[in-house]
C-alpha cells in the first residue's frame, strides 16, 4: 500500500508480533504484559489503562520508537499514541512525568523527522520517503512539546532530571527542528494535499512559544503563510485559512514579524477574507489581527485606504454569537474613527474617494488644498484618478457624480500635464455621456470638465461658479 494514504485505523488493524521482539530482546518482558493489556483493547478500556498507569506506556511506546526500525511496527506505535492523543489531548502531559525523567522522549520523533544529527544516520534516512511516520511524528511532536511543564525559571527542557548524566536534546534543538520541517513543507510538501495542512496546524499549535517565532521569522517563513490567505470554500480549505490566520494572530504579537507583515499583502488579504467569510471563527480571528495591527506603524492608515470602516459596520450589523468578537469589532470600529481624524486633508479626500462617499466637502474647491496635494494624486499609478473615473461609469448618485467631473476639472487646472493625464485615462467620453444628464449640477460640472479638457484652464476658468 501507498503509505502516504495509509490511515491510522488501517494501520491499527495490523497485528504485531511482540512476543518476537522479546525473544529477540528488543523488548522487556514488562513490556510485553503492558503491550498485551493494551493492544486490540477499546478506546474506553485504553483509557483506563491511561488513567491507572499512562507513564508506563508512554516508556514502552517511546522504547520501540527508539530501538525497532521495522516499518509496519514503528507506523503502529505512532498510530497508537496519535489515536491517544487525539482521543484526550491532555494526556500528552504524560509525556513529562516525573518518572520518565531519564527518557528522551523528544528524541525519536524529531529522528523521523529527518531534522536531527542522530548516532543512527541509516535511521534517519529509512523515514524520509514515510509520509505516515513523518505527519504523525510532526503532530505528536507539536502536542507534546506545547504540554511540557513550566518551571519558575523558565521552561524545563525535555523532561530531564538535574542527576540525570544522559545527554538530552535540548528543547532549543526540538523547536529549531520542527520549524526546519515546516518551513520545508510549506516551501516543497512531501504530500500533495496534507503537507501543507499539517505544517499549518502544527505551526498554529507552536507559534505561541517565543523561539519558534523568532526561528519562523528568521528562516523566512511569514512570506510562506500570505498565499494561503484567500477566500475558502470548502471545509477542508477552510479549516486550512483558520490556521492560517491564527498563526498570522500569533505573529501580530511579535515585532519583528510585525514589520514582515507591513511590507507584504498581508492587510489587504486579510480584509478580502474578513469580508468574504461567513465562518465565524475565522472572522474573529481576522478581527483580532486587524485590532492588533491597528496601533503599529502605517497599518490604521493602510486599514483605512481599504475601506475597512466600511467593513467592520457591515460586520458589526451581522449577528455574532462570540462576545470576544463583538468587543473586538467595537475596538476596531473606535481605532478606525480615530486613525481617520487624525488623518491629513489630502488622507481624508482620499477615502472619500477610494469609498465613493463623494460630497461637497470644503477641499473640493479650495485651491490651497489643491496646490499643496497635487503630486499625490500620483500615487500609485494615479489611482485617485482611475477611482472618479470609476464613478463616473457606476455611480447612479448625482451628487457624486457632479463631484467627481469637478475634480477631474481641479486636477486639469492645478496639474501641469492635467489635460495629458486625464485624456490618457480615457476621462473624456465618460464626461461627455453626462452632459446630457437630467440633474443640473452632473450637467454644469460635466461641460466645466469638458472645457478645461479643450481649452485649458485658463480659458474655462468663466465657467467655475
């Protein structure tokens, strides 16, 4: 069989021959009453097992991982602790029991890993082709590290005991690993459809320890996450998107990912989802993110550029049963408010603009506000402009549309190569079809428009009132 579709309960149908392994001395003759008592026995029973004695057949299950390389036998311990772990996340605490603190119980599953320099190099290399062994060995790996103990001091490290005279892998050397594994997934998957998905997950998982950040943004992994921030679905690419952003969350708290994330298409990403998404959970973690973000750098003025006031009213008009996502959208709603009235006169015209909310307010016709911004209306690629143009194509509003023909007139007249320009946009027909429009004002800024556009300003200037 393909052992990267190989699934748990496939593989746990198998039987192994563990009275072999004893003969053999691969195994104790305890391990074999523990194996038996275990094996081919319900999930409730199991977990009685686990309740009356968990560290015990964490210490047989790590042994065989560590001492056997046959395939079908390591794939059905790996199946038996994902089937436990999965079952009752918590017991992976029993990975760190007092008593197994002469174990290495990190040790085997970074090995299959292939990310550790090992004694045993022939070990390392007979799992690099084993999709199975590698995701569950990723997954139980990823649970067990976030279960390990805190210590006043700091984190304790791998279960180890200060008389301890083994030399353990560090928990350093664990973090570094997994996120070596990840980013390599995410960059190539060993698996077409669940490479990806397990890196993402695990990554969810890891990205609250420190280390792991600091080690995900210095080995380039956030540019790794932003392609998979995109509208979903399905449930299966939903699922993945939630991950996804989480791991975006967690990284909103750590600065030097902070400034990744400004200068990539993160926000705007991030507000395509929030405002195509009916998942909650994924709403509310969008939301969490954007509120992060708000205070930090150019984020607020970025935030308001793409129209996520807007937005975040819609949201907000929607009912939500997560109260930490209500709270949320009314802090985004005050930061959004705030960032606005802070933001200049030419800021504030430009999201007038890009919102189509066009009015007579006063910049419109004051001609400081127009000599002392008009090279911004060169930003990118003269967006300012491409956006009136727009509303003169879709708009039904008269008052927007009156607007709009005005500052294109205002732009012709303060430009030097105003009347260029807006020919080369192809501004002049859709002025034009308005100068037979049923509302005098659409008619009179229209045909001011068009003038300029022939004779320049100077000459139409007669017409401004």
């Amino acid at each position: 069989m393909d052992r990267a579709e190989l699934t748990t309960d496939q593989v746990l149908k198998r039987d192994i021959p563990w009275e072999t392994y004893m003969t053999t001395k691969l195994i104790t003759g305890t391990c074999l009453q523990l194996l038996r008592r275990y094996d081919n026995r319900s999930e409730s029973q199991r977990a009685v097992l686990l309740d009356d004695d968990g560290p015990a057949y964490v210490r047989v299950f790590v042994s065989i991982l560590r001492d056997i390389f046959k395939e079908e036998t390591v794939e059905y311990v790996l199946a038996l602790i994902d089937e436990m772990l999965t079952a009752n996340p918590k017991r992976a605490k029993l990975f760190h029991d007092k008593s197994l603190a002469n174990e290495d119980t990190y040790e085997p599953f970074l090995s299959f890993l292939c990310c550790l320099e090992a004694p045993r190099p022939q070990k390392r290399l007979l799992w690099k082709g084993n999709w199975f062994v590698q995701e569950k060995s990723c997954k139980i790996l990823a649970l067990i590290v976030s279960a390990r103990p805190k210590t006043q001091d700091g984190v304790l490290s791998n279960g180890e005991s200060s008389t301890s005279k083994k030399k353990f892998i560090t928990i350093d050397d664990v973090l570094r690993g997994l996120v070596e594994w990840l980013c390599a997934q995410l960059k190539k998957p060993s698996h077409p459809s669940r490479g990806i998905a397990i890196a993402i997950s695990c990554l969810a998982t890891l990205l609250k320890e420190p280390l792991v950040r600091s080690s995900f943004v210095q080995t380039d992994g956030v540019k790794l996450l932003i392609p998979l921030i995109s509208p979903a679905s399905t449930q299966q690419s939903i699922q993945l998107l939630y991950e996804t952003c989480l791991c975006v969350w967690l990284l909103s708290y750590y600065e030097p990912a902070i400034e990744y994330l400004a200068t990539s298409r993160t926000l705007p990403r991030l507000v395509e989802v929030v405002k195509s998404s009916t998942k909650e959970k994924v709403v509310r973690v969008v939301v969490l993110t954007l509120k992060n973000l708000l205070s930090k750098g150019a984020f607020g003025a970025q935030m308001v550029d793409l129209g996520l006031l807007q937005i975040v009213q819609s949201l907000k008009a929607q009912a939500w049963s997560d109260e930490d996502l209500l709270e949320a959208l009314n802090q985004l709603d005050e930061g959004l408010k705030d960032n606005i009235k802070k933001l200049s006169s030419f800021d504030k015209y430009k999201q007038e603009v890009l919102l189509g909310h066009l009015d007579w307010t006063p910049v419109h016709k004051d001609p400081m506000f127009w000599r002392d911004n008009i090279s911004n209306f060169e930003e990118n690629d003269f967006q300012i402009l491409r956006v009136l143009i727009t509303i003169l194509d879709t708009s039904t509003d008269p008052r927007a549309l009156a607007v709009a023909c005005f500052d294109l007139s205002q732009f012709i007249q303060y430009h030097p190569a105003g009347r260029v320009i807006v020919n080369d946009l192809k501004a002049k027909e859709r002025v034009m079809k308005l100068m037979n429009h049923e509302n005098a004002e659409v008619t009179k800024n229209s045909l001011l428009c068009i003038q300029r556009l022939f004779l320049g300003a100077k000459y139409a200037s007669f017409l401004q009132a």
